[in-house]
C-alpha cells in the first residue's frame, strides 16, 4: 500500500484524504490509521477498462458521494460511484487531450484542464461545450503551456494555471484576462 506519485489529495469530511496516486494507476480513501478504505483503479495497471485509470490526476468527491477522477493519458475526466460504477465520461465531444484537472461546478457542469490542447473546457452534463478558452493564443505565448490546474471562482471568473507561460491567470467569463501572476 506505498504510495507512487501522489499529486493530488483532498481532506474529506469523514477525516479520510482522497489520494490521486498517480504512479500506482489509482484513487484511494484513505483512513487517518492509513487503512484504504476506497480504491479506484487497478494498482500498477494502466488502462481504460472498467476500474483502470492511467495517469490519474486529481479527484474531487462530488455533493452525492460520487468522485470525478481527471484520467489525464485516457483523454477523460470521469464519475464513478462508490460500488465503482461508471455514471458518465466527459471529453468534450472527444477533444480533449490530456485531463490535468477537474471539477463540477455548482450549475452541474463540469470544467476540464484539456492540457495538451492549452485550453481549459467547460461541459454540460451531456459532454457538450459550453465554454472554452486557450493559453496559447496571446502574442508571446509558448505554443503548447500546458496548463495544470483551472478552477471556477465564485464571482464567476476562472483561476488558471499556465504552467509554462510561468503564469497564473485569472479569466472573467468574456475571456478577458482581468489579473495574473507572474509571466
């Protein structure tokens, strides 16, 4: 039960932490006493079969107990529940390329850091693209940046990291850079 790239964990309200044990091809819940209590994914196997991942790259426990894994090399986020069921795959109608990152937001929807494509991708419940914009298109810009991480504020605007633009920004939803950080 070693962990092998951890990149990712949250603090659960049961005083678990759900761990994205990348190396390992896995999503664990694991107890303060170090007990994996949960597991999604198969350990050291990499694939996009029922209970594989590969590449995980975060997870985020939804309000219904279910958990959205980002399957970053599988080109997917996914929603499974507890009993490891699949309850729905978002890849913005097949475009995306390399899911560094995901959470549902309050209206349901589901937003994406599509890496590999410097974009961050906002979908529906039905996959379909309801907003999108790309690091990559600003004069100065690095081609691929591959951003990281993107993450819906509360006043609406979206928090990005650019990684390698060397930056933070932060994007209202007109796709105005309204504040940074960095390059």
């Amino acid at each position: 039960n070693q962990l092998n790239t951890p990149v990712q964990n949250t603090w659960l309200p049961t005083g678990h932490v759900l761990i994205t044990d990348q190396g390992n091809q896995r999503v664990i819940e694991v107890t303060k006493n170090k007990k994996i209590v949960w597991q999604y994914g198969t350990t050291g196997v990499s694939g996009s079969g029922f209970n594989q991942l590969n590449n995980p790259n975060s997870a985020e426990l939804l309000e219904d107990g279910n958990i959205l894994i980002a399957d970053e090399n599988n080109n997917r986020a996914i929603e499974v529940t507890r009993d490891l069921d699949l309850v729905a795959t978002f890849t913005a109608g097949g475009t995306v390329s390399g899911v560094a990152f995901a959470s549902r937001l309050p209206n349901g929807n589901t937003l994406l850091t599509d890496s590999n494509n410097s974009r961050i991708v906002e979908v529906d419940p039905d996959d379909n693209v309801v907003w999108e914009y790309f690091t990559n298109t600003q004069p100065g810009s690095n081609p691929s940046p591959l951003p990281t991480r993107a993450i819906r504020l509360k006043n609406g605007n979206t928090i990005i990291s650019d990684q390698f633009n060397h930056r933070v920004i932060i994007v209202d939803p007109n796709k105005n850079i309204v504040d940074g950080y960095g390059n």
